[in-house]
C-alpha cells in the first residue's frame, strides 16, 4: 500500500491521508507533550512557517509508547500545542508507532533506514520522517534536532 493511501484521523477523529499532501513534502514525527524531547514542537513550527509557503508540511502523530509520556485526550493535546509551541500544523490522532498495535503508516515509515542504515522500530519521542515530494522518505532520529543542517537541506531539496 502506498503511503499515500493509508488511511488517517485528525486529532479530531476526522477522516485524512497523506494524499491530501501529495504535492508537499511532509515530516512526519511521533510527538509527545511530557518529553525531554517536547521542546521541538519549537523548531517544528519553525519549519513550518518557514516552509509552510513553499510545498512543505509538518504532520505530527502524537504517541503515548515512550515512557507514557504523551497521556493527555485529544482535546489536552490539541490545547497544550497550541497554547504552548503555537502549534499550527496537522496533528493525527494519537497512534503507536511500535508493536503489534503499530498504525499502517508506521508500518510502511519503518522500513526506511537512517543515514547510519538502520531501519526498524522508531527509538523515542520525535523521530521524523521526510516524505517527498516524489515519495522518497528520509529519516532523521530522535535526538536530530528539527531545523539541523541535514534535516533543513533535506526539506529545501523538496522545495517548489
């Protein structure tokens, strides 16, 4: 199944998919709300106003499997991202990226290696995953800050 066919909710239950954002490039990344991690929803939004204009979109996927660190409703998520970070790209409903329970979209997302050739699991809060605009996906780890010089050429490499 192509990644642009899975299908998806809106933090609000409302039906998505990644077709929606076929002619963007997309970073999708498992976010958390009580992560020593969580200061990135910052650069984030960051990116996304930057490139927001350009063809590019963050997508974030709050999950709850890395220390039960992202516990909060729909609602608490929506709010402690918006009242905290600004946060005005598209966030999915709450998801696990790992296990038997793993949403179709990380299924497909994790098969992609990082740059030192490792696929498999997402290891923490914020691993990110570039889609673009041809489909390709690069992934940066967790602790690979959103606005680093490999992660920002690789969105500007996506550019319109």
């Amino acid at each position: 199944m192509s990644l642009y066919e899975i299908p998806l909710k809106t933090l609000a239950g409302d039906p998505i998919s990644l077709s929606d954002f076929r002619d963007r490039a997309v970073l999708v990344v498992n976010v958390a709300s009580q992560c020593g991690l969580t200061p990135q929803y910052a650069g984030l939004e960051r990116l996304q106003k930057e490139y927001g204009d350009r063809g590019f979109t963050v997508v974030g996927v709050p999950c709850n499997q890395f220390a039960g660190q992202e516990p909060g409703s729909p609602e608490e998520i929506g709010t402690f991202c918006s009242a905290t970070y600004g946060v005005t790209f598209p966030l999915l409903e709450k998801s696990d990226v790992n296990g038997a329970g793993r949403h179709p979209l990380y299924a497909e997302l994790t098969k992609v290696a990082d740059a030192d050739g490792e696929a498999g699991d997402v290891q923490w809060n914020f691993e990110k995953f570039l889609i673009g605009r041809d489909g390709g996906v690069t992934r940066f780890r967790p602790r690979t800050e959103p606005e680093a010089p490999e992660v920002v050429a690789a969105i500007e490499a996506q550019l319109v």
